[in-house]
C-alpha cells in the first residue's frame, strides 16, 4: 500500500443552477430538467438515474418551461422563444419566437399534436407540432393579465390557465377573482373536470371546472406553491421546500364520496422546489436549493429495498476538473468562464494523517471568461499545461499557454481547421502533440498541434450501420503511450481506436448500463470501465477480450453496499508507482482498488480501512482485502494523480454551496 | 352671499350703490361713515340681489364647462389627425401584409434567427438604414427590425424581475443562509456556533487602511537599523 501527498483544493468555488422546470417520459424513463442558467440536462431514471446528457445553457435562455412529445423534447422561456432540442447532437434544433413577450407555461397534448403556449401580454398561443418542426396555429382571446400556468384537459378540449388573480378556463368561460393580487403559480385539469390551483397565498384549490365553484381549499403554507404535478396522485411544491400530496380518496373507509385528502408532506429541500415531476413509484422535485431529490411513494414500492430509498443528486455525474499531470495545474470549467490555478506547495514530511504546512500558496493564474452567449460544454488542458481547450454548442477554441518564470501568457489560435467546429468532449494525448475532439456520430477528429498552430490529421469513425451510434460521446480517454484512444457514448457502446493505425481496433461488448467513467492502465493497456449501475470491468486491448481479474470480479460479484452507494464513479486514475492500483472516486468517497489483493466476498466488511489500522501491522495483510475505501475527504468533485506520488482531492462540501444559495424563507420556531 | 341682516351691510360693490337707501334704524354704527345712520336693505331688493347673484355663478359654471368641453374636442381632434400621420395609409398597410404575412414572418425569423425578424406590431415609420428595407410610397421606409433587441431582452428582464419581487420582495418573510444553517447547529444533537459567526467583511476599507499604516510603520523602523 502505498502513501500519497494530498493536495486538497477547496478553492473550486463550484455553484451549480437552481432547478427551474422538469418533465418525465415515462415511455423512455427520462428525466428532462431545466436549471435557471439555461441547461438541461437528461436522467436516465432506469439506469440508476445517471446523468446521461447536458446541453449547455446560453445567456438569454430562462427556461420557464419543458414538455416531451414523444422523443423530443421542447422548452419555454422567458425570452419568447420554444426551443426544440436535438438529444443526439446535444444542442438547440431550432427556435421559434412566440411573439407574445416572455412564455411562461408549456403545455402539449400528444393526441392531437398541439401545444400551448402562456405568454406574457396575456394570449394563449396555440402552435401544431409537425414533424421537423412546430407551426404557429392561432391566438385564443387575450386576456388582461400575463398567463403564468397552464393544464389541458386530458381529452385536449378544454384549457385552464392560471393568471394573475384568477383561472380560466377556455372554450367554457368562468373566472374567479380573487380580493387580493394573488398569482396562479400551476394549475392542473383533470380528466372529471376538476381544476386544481396553487397560489402564491399558499393555498391548493379544488375547483370545479363546469361551474367554476370552489370545492374546497386546503391552506398548506404560509409562502407560495409554486408547482403542481397530477398524474397518479397530486403533489403541489412550496417557497419552504415542502412537497404536499393529495390523493383522491372516500373521508371514510367504505364510503363512495370520495375527495381530495392532504396524504403526505416532505421535507427534502432547504429551498423553494420550483419543479415537480412524477414516475411510476416517485415523486421528483427540484429548485432553488439545486438538487434533484427522488422521494420513492411507499404504497408503490417494496420497503427496505434499494428502490424505496431516498435519492439526491447534487453534482453533476461528468467532471468539472482537468488536472494537468506533469505541471500540477487544474483548469476548472464554470458554465461561464474557466479558471487556470496552480497547485501550493509544501516541503514537509509527516506521518500518515498530518496536515503538512503550506509553503507556497494556490495562486489563480487565468480567468479566461467564454466569447458569444453560448454557455462551455466542455474544457480540456493538456498534460504539460501548455494548451488549453474549450467546446460550446457553436464553436470550438483553442489557447497556447507559456510560462516565464512568474508570469504566464495566453495566446488564441485564431483559425482552427474548419472539421473542428463542435465537439461535446476533448481530450490532448500526454505529450501535448495531438487534440482528440468527439464530433456526430459517435467519430473522433483528431487534430495535430504544432508551435503555435494546429492541423487536421483524422476523423475515426466507428462501424456505422449497426448499433447507435447516432448518440453523443460523453466520455474520451487516450492512454499514455498514445497507442489507443477509447471513446464511449451514451448508447452505451465503447469504441477503441489504434492511434498509430489510426482505425478502429475493437469495439467492447455492450453492456446495458452506460459507462460513467474509462480508464485505459498506462503499462497493462487494459481498459478500466465503470458504469451507472456500479459494475466494474477490465477488458484487455490487446487480446480484445476481458481480463482475468475482471472475470473474477464478475463471477464473485461486487460487495452489497458497493453496489447500493448512489452516486457513479466519474473519474479512473492509476498509480504511477503501483500498477495494481486503481483510484476512483464518487461524491462520498475514494477507493484505491488494489489487484493483487483478495476481492472481498458479500461478508466481508468493506469499510474496514479503521479496523485494519488496530490491527498490528504483522496481521494487517491477512485481513485486507482489494477495495480500500477512504472518506476522509468531501464531497468530491474530482480525484486525480500526479507525477511525483501526490493525490490531489477537489473538494466542494455542499455546505459551502448552500451558504451562497438565494434567500430561504424565514420560518418562526420556538426558542430560537 | 349676505343674508338680509337690518343693520349689517356688506362691502359688496352691489351694496354700495344701496347705500342711499336711508334707514331708520339706530343700531350698530358703520364705520366708512360716523354721521350715517346704517343703510336698511329691504326683503325684495336682497332677494333680488341673490337671485341675480346666483344666476351669476350659474353663468359662469356653464360658461367654463363649455370652454373646457371645447377645448377638449380641439385636443381631441388635434390627436387625431396627428395619429392619421403617423399611421401608414392603407393600402401602404396593405403592401406590407402581402409581402410578409405572419406565417412568413415565422418561417424568416427561423431561417435568418441571427440577423432579422420582423416587428409587425410597430407601425411608426423607421428611417434607419437597415438591410431588407424597402422604399414605398411616400416617404416611408418598411425595414425589419431586429427581434433579438432591447425591447425582447427588456420584456425578458421585466418577467425576471417580477418573477424575483413576487417570490424575494416586499412581504416575502425572507431570512438568510447562515440564520438556516446557524439554526441545524443550535438545534441538533452536537451543538455548535453558528456557520459564519464572525462578520468577516466589516470594515473592509478601515481594514485595508490600517493594513497599509502598519507596513508602512515596519518600514520607517526598519531604515535606521539596516
């Protein structure tokens, strides 16, 4: 076992954007979520909910809100613009201006292939959804204030829109107003004609949608409701991170009359949950607090079981952090600018456990802000720390860094090869000759980097014609002799490029669930790969099949609690001086996996680093086994080696995060 | 108006004239005149004098109405006619719908999103030389606008805004952070201090001063030694 120095890096002063808007597809399992600064991102709820796809956001675009039709998806915001997104190329398809100021509220019926849109001068804009794109249908009659929500009618004939003050409901037309300016945050419309409000009085109102009388009102917080989702019961969502459920059910066991009943409250969010969504067994909710939590209903799913525990997902599952090996620097991807730093130094020595103090500090070198609106997708830097790249949906950029004794100069290459104009991933080999940047189709360009200029050399392409690969890559890794080049996408396949051939080499068995991390070992050339439902495998490049470890791995099968943590692995590293090690890490922990080691078996305890450490180092070997777990450092943005034996650890604790969310509200307690 | 008071006069021009009337009367002494005795105004002559003082102030009511409803209407019509220039005639009105009806104007704005898009909405006149424009009759000018422009990002920014003063303004019971975090310390099985318990941005400018006094202190003692 061997000992490392640990860099710590707290400084990644990482945000991430509150949760506007959700929609789930229950045809697919996917989750589509909508975040304040213009991203949306796709979970994979049948694949331990990994983070499958993220579309960059872009200045102007305020998603107020999302709506699947079928496989595509579409959003509306509060520049007057529905978006329609491409999920395979990752990037807006189009958009289409709505003309009526700010949209508001999305709402498609898949029946007849129409969709709605609230816009601010108070039309409700109704648009037929055609195969390529969306056209323009016509105006329903304007009304006085701006329409904040929306619900159809499941039998498409009837629409309620929540405005300010009051609902209406179109094709029959009653309103209700309200004494005070009170806002209609959601409205739903069921298919017996019930109409179901929540306001920003924090009240959720039963209404009957024929007469326009008010059934009941259930007073549920003293802020607002700010979301409301019906499918297989009603959940409504408030300013204090509450999320109520009412079912339809008789007052009185036995009894026909049935009706609306306050069921369950949670409390999984700090902040406003400004989002709601519904699945077969949960209920998923999302705001300004930034997680997306998964709260299982307990009369869908079985107790006790994986499935019916609670699930937050808080960081993203792909990484932020380039750790450029050879010269101990980390670029750190913001959705807006990129930051270059240098890592601190320190002469001390000490015992396993010390903290060695700092002689030289971490020092910002480069606060390179992004060009144009669109938001960075992807960033790179080399291994020497002499090149530095980054993708947006539009344009790629490269920068040629050089180090004068203290000072540092960026240059920008002006014109890149015109092959490179997208890419959703990038990656430069060790010796900083060569860029390798996923482009359509799941093929790689690669690009050849001179003194200060760069040349197109190749595209490898994958066997088209079987398999998807129409789906992006979102993971690329080249090996350190520069021999292969792996990239995975999202359909879950993993292609192997021979770098001095320069054509496919093999393609790995599919497995089903998708890869959220790939390693190839720097001396073995095997290819490490993690997937979203935590297996682990190890499959041998040259030989083309996987290696003996990995079989024993499989046919041991992996440690209970292994297989139940909650968040996937995104990032694989290697031991320079140990080659049976394996480093990975999660949001929660660090794991060196040691390869020559026993594999532990379902009884054997796993965390056992702390008991390992009273045992007297004679008897340590025999009680060790191959995953050795730390969790000393949290929560983890990136775990990456460097050269000289030194760990080094990003670190983001959420409480950090949480000091610098917006305002939460104020709720009066006893004795404080 | 004065009531009809024996003895009391008023300094009403209307009155004076009456002072010839004698009275006979010997109360209160008027003071415009020591050897007068006070004028005595009959019954008839003041009810008269009201009268005709109140068909006065009727008069002049109905007068001012009128000029004010005179005045009205020339405004009235001087807006009008000012909003006949303004607005294009038309046929011009005609020209411009059939060159770009709305479902064009929708597929325009998709093709060239990053150049033009059309306001139809504005109907004043733009002499702005702008690419797609086109000279009709008259002295008007129909270019297109650019959608992506100020009025689009402040109509943006007004929802945003409104969206902030509902949920964050006035009256919303809004604390902080720290106060939420403080209160899981105070509250949980392991008391602790509150999150940030020292204000650390205080006095930042003080701070800063008085970093700069003290090295500059350092120095000063320091040359006499080296």
């Amino acid at each position: 076992m061997g000992e490392f120095k640990v860099h710590r890096v707290r400084f990644f002063e990482y945000m991430p954007s509150p949760i506007r808007a959700m929609a789930f597809n229950s045809r697919t399992d996917r989750l589509a979520v909508a975040r304040g600064d213009g991203a949306v991102e796709i979970f994979n709820f049948a694949d331990n909910y990994f983070q499958e796809k993220v579309i960059p956001g872009q200045d102007s675009r305020a998603v107020e809100a999302l709506c699947w039709v079928g496989q595509r998806l579409f959003s509306a915001g509060l520049n007057g613009e529905i978006t329609e997104y491409d999920l395979e190329n990752l990037r807006p398809k189009y958009t289409v201006m709505a003309y009526g100021g700010p949209a508001w509220t999305l709402s498609m019926s898949t029946e007849c292939f129409l969709c709605q849109v609230g816009c601010e001068d108070g039309t409700v804009k109704m648009f037929e959804i055609l195969e390529e794109r969306i056209q323009f249908q016509r105006n329903h009659d304007r009304q006085k204030g701006r329409i904040i929500s929306l619900s159809w009618h499941p039998s498409g004939t009837h629409i309620a829109a929540g405005m300010m003050g009051m609902i209406r409901i179109f094709e029959t037309e009653t309103g209700s107003p309200a004494n005070k300016e009170v806002v209609v945050w959601s409205v739903a419309f069921l298919s017996d004609h019930t109409v179901i409000s929540g306001d920003s009085a924090g009240k959720v109102q039963v209404w009957d949608g024929f007469t326009g009388t008010l059934i009941k009102t259930h007073l549920i917080t003293k802020w607002d409701v700010l979301a409301l989702s019906d499918q297989s019961s009603l959940v409504a969502g408030t300013s204090e991170g509450t999320v109520t459920q009412f079912q339809f059910l008789p007052l009185i066991v036995g009894q026909q009359d049935k009706e609306w009943v306050r069921t369950r409250t949670f409390k999984n969010h700090s902040h406003d949950v400004r989002a709601l969504a519904h699945t077969e067994t949960a209920v998923v909710s999302g705001g300004m607090d930034t997680q997306l939590v998964v709260q299982p209903l307990l009369d869908r799913v079985e107790k006790n079981t994986q499935e019916s525990a609670l699930r937050k997902i808080a960081f993203p599952h792909r990484s932020l952090v380039c750790c450029a090996k050879k010269s101990g620097l980390l670029l750190f991807q913001f959705p807006e600018h990129l930051e270059l730093w240098r890592l601190g130094e320190s002469d001390g020595h000490g015992k396993p456990g010390d903290s060695l103090p700092v002689r030289k500090k971490p020092e910002k070198l480069i606060h390179l802000k992004r060009k144009g609106e669109d938001h960075i997708c992807c960033s790179a830097l080399s291994p020497c720390g002499g090149w530095l790249a980054y993708t947006t949906v539009s344009s790629v950029r490269l920068y040629r860094l050089q180090y004068n004794n203290n000072s540092i100069s960026i240059k920008k290459l002006p014109k890149l090869p015109k092959e490179l104009c997208s890419a959703h991933q990038l990656c430069f080999s060790s010796d900083s000759s060569k860029l390798f940047a996923s482009s359509k189709h799941s093929s790689v360009i690669v690009v050849a980097l001179g003194q200060s200029e760069c040349k197109y050399l190749h595209t490898l392409k994958p066997k088209s014609g079987y398999g998807t690969t129409e789906q992006p890559v979102h993971l690329l890794f080249v090996s350190e002799d520069s021999k292969w080049l792996a990239a995975a996408n999202t359909g879950c396949e993993i292609h192997i490029y021979n770098l001095n051939k320069l054509k496919l080499h093999c393609t790995v068995p599919v497995y089903s669930s998708c890869p959220t991390a790939i390693a190839i070992h720097p001396v073995t050339s095997n290819l490490v790969t993690v997937h979203a439902n935590q297996q682990i495998f190890e499959y041998s490049l040259a030989q083309k099949e996987y290696t003996e470890w990995s079989r024993k791995l499989q046919k041991q099968g992996l440690h209970n609690l292994w297989l139940e943590r909650d968040t996937p692995i995104t990032h694989i590293s290697f031991n320079p001086n140990n080659q049976a090690h394996i480093i990975l890490h999660d949001m929660f922990m660090l794991c060196i996996i040691d390869q020559s080691l026993p594999l532990p078996d379902r009884k054997t305890l796993l965390y056992n680093q702390m008991t390992l450490r009273s045992v007297p180092e004679s008897e340590r070997l025999r009680h060790s086994h191959a995953f050795k777990i730390c969790k000393n450092f949290q929560h983890l943005l990136c775990v990456s080696t460097l050269e000289d034996q030194a760990l080094v650890v990003v670190e983001r604790p959420l409480l950090d995060i949480m000091s610098q969310l917006p305002a939460p509200v104020r709720q009066k307690k006893f004795a404080t | 108006m004065a009531k009809d008071q024996r003895g009391k006069t008023t300094t009403s021009p209307s009155k004076k004239t009456d002072t010839e009337k004698q009275t006979e009367d010997t109360t209160m002494v008027f003071e415009s005149s020591d050897d007068e005795a006070p004028e005595e105004v009959t019954f008839d002559a003041s009810r008269t004098e009201a009268l005709r003082s109140m068909k006065q102030a009727l008069d002049t009511a109905r007068r001012e109405k009128e000029l004010l409803k005179e005045k009205r209407r020339k405004r009235q019509e001087l807006f009008q006619e000012q909003k006949k220039i303004k607005l294009l005639s038309d046929d011009v009105l005609e020209e411009m719908d059939s060159a770009s009806s709305k479902k064009q104007k929708q597929s325009e704005a998709e093709e060239q999103r990053q150049d033009e898009g059309e306001n139809g909405k504005k109907k004043k006149k733009k002499s702005r030389k702008m690419e797609h424009s086109r000279n009709l009759k008259g002295n008007y000018r129909v270019a297109t606008v650019k959608v992506v422009g100020a009025l689009a990002s402040s109509q943006q920014q007004a929802a945003e805004d409104f969206i902030q003063s509902r949920l964050y303004g006035a009256g919303s019971c809004r604390t902080t952070n720290n106060e939420l975090l403080s209160l899981q310390n105070k509250t949980g099985r392991n008391k602790g201090a509150a999150v940030q318990f020292v204000k650390k941005d205080w006095a930042c400018k003080q701070k800063a001063k008085a970093e700069k006094l003290k090295k500059r202190w350092i120095h000063k003692q320091h040359i006499p030694s080296c």
